[in-house]
C-alpha cells in the first residue's frame, strides 16, 4: 500500500516554490512538473496543529477553509504571533514594504528583516519595494501611518489577486508606476518614527519568477479536496499559495495549496479531476461608455 503523506504548505526557496510535507521533506517544483495526488479514501481533514506540535485531539477541520487549525490550536498560534499583535517584544529588526499584486491593488506590510523577501513571494507579490528598516514597534506604527495617508489597505483578498494574475501590464515599468508614486509620497510625509530608517527606492519583479509570463487565464479553482477524490495537472506557474495546473480536461485550474493541508495524500497516475471546482474569478473590466 502506497504511503501517505500530508501536506504542511507551499514555501518559497531562492530556487522558487516546494511542497513542504510532515516529517521534514520537500518537493521542489519546476514548470513543466507533474503535480498529481489523490485523497485517501475514508479520510477526514483534521487540525495540523500549532507551533510545531500535533493537535492532541486531531479535531476535525472543514474542506472549504483556508485555515487548518481548530479553535484551541488557533489561539496557541495566534499566542505568539506578530501579525496579531501578541508578540511586540520581538528584539529582530523589521521591514516596511509596499506590494503591488495588479492595477489598483497596492498594500503596505512589516516583516522580519531576516526573512528577506519570502513574505512578499509567500502573498504572491507581483512587484514591491522596500520603505524603511527598524524596531518592531516603529515598522508597525510607520505601517499605520502609511495605510491611513496613502489609503492603502494591509491586506488583499487572494482572490483578487487571481483574478488579474493572466491580465498583466506587459512591461515592468507599468507594473511598477503604482509603487513607485505612492513610494515617493510615502517617504514625503512626516510622522515616520525616528528608529525606522527609510530605505531609497527599489523595484523587484517577480513576474518571471511565479512563471506569469504568457499565463493563460484558469478555468476554474479547486474548491475543496473530498476523501477518494483525485487532481492531477502539469504546473505551469505558481504565486503566494496558488499552483495553476494545466489538466487534460479543464484547462487552466488553479490549486490554493492551503486546502491541501491536514489530508492523508496518496501518489497516483490518475489525470481525471474528481475533486471540486469552481468558476475561476475573473476581475470586471471597468467601460469607458454605455457602447
């Protein structure tokens, strides 16, 4: 019987996206790979637990979501947590940045300084730039101050963000004029906290890197995973969380590999999709006139 794995996301090395699975292993992909897994039969998708350690109860987790995580291991994992504010003691510099994930769609955001430029890969960032190095504290009031005189948001729905990944300015110089504006106003207004030191302008594409040249727009995405269910598809490119897989029978689809997470995944050389799909989201194009 064929060994089960379990999935515990999708992370961004300097050699692009990997499947990170329970135990410690990985599997690096390229375009052009085979990515294909069935759910095992019977199964149930359960909380992956917090912290690095296992739910105690396995308590079981709805398909549809994101998140896997019950409501006690979410609170352990929100318990030290920049992101919810529990944890603003942290003594490690911080980086302030603007992000551009397609026209319109510009956020601002802190991470650790350590942690170079994975967070932006990990949102699907189409482009950014830094803003500012400093304490903690001073990244996230200087973030506070940038949302609410910029009036630009913390936050994107990935969905969004999908939805214009196939209908991209062509060249870097458009995709980068949103940034580059609202960097110049940014580091003109005044209110930056005197331990954060500005950073000068400085555009990074990552375009090439999540494979969106030439994209074709998706289908259709998968919605949920189902015990017995199969997918199977060549990956063609990948962005934040997202794999778009090119499958013989529905086209482009794209995988939210968070929903992968906390089910027993088997190999198999199944190329029928018998899992959910949905409608792809594609964003309204806005009319010049009623004609």
């Amino acid at each position: 019987m064929a060994q089960a794995w379990r999935c515990s996301g999708l992370g961004w090395s300097a050699d692009g996206p990997v499947l990170r699975w329970d135990g410690g292993r990985r599997s690096a992909l390229t375009w052009g790979k085979r990515v294909a897994f069935a759910v095992a039969e019977g199964g149930v998708r359960t909380c992956v637990g917090a912290r690095g350690h296992p739910c105690p109860a396995r308590t079981a987790v709805s398909a549809r979501s994101t998140g896997t995580r019950c409501e006690e291991c979410g609170r352990l994992d929100r318990s030290h947590s920049v992101a919810a504010d529990t944890f603003v003691d942290d003594p490690r510099p911080y980086r302030v940045y603007l992000a551009w994930f397609g026209p319109g769609m510009v956020k601002v955001g802190i991470t650790a300084e350590q942690r170079g430029s994975r967070r932006l890969l990990e949102q699907g960032a189409v482009c950014f730039s830094w803003l500012g190095t400093g304490p903690l504290m001073a990244a996230r009031r200087t973030e506070e101050l940038l949302r609410a005189a910029l009036s630009v948001p913390d936050r994107i729905p990935y969905g969004e963000k999908r939805a214009v990944r196939s209908s991209l300015p062509a060249s870097a110089a458009e995709r980068f004029a949103e940034i580059a504006e609202l960097h110049g106003r940014a580091v003109a207004l005044s209110g930056w906290p005197e331990s954060l030191e500005r950073a000068p302008y400085g555009p990074v594409d990552h375009v090439e890197t999540f494979g969106l040249t030439g994209l074709a727009p998706a289908a259709g995405e998968v919605g949920e995973l189902v015990a017995g269910g199969t997918l199977g598809g060549t990956l063609v490119a990948a962005a934040g969380p997202d794999l778009h897989l090119e499958t013989p029978d529905k086209g482009v689809v794209v995988l939210d590999t968070r929903v992968m997470t906390g089910w027993d995944l088997l190999p198999t050389d199944a190329t029928a999709i018998s899992v959910p799909i949905r409608e792809h989201r594609r964003r309204p194009t806005v009319q010049d006139g009623l004609f």
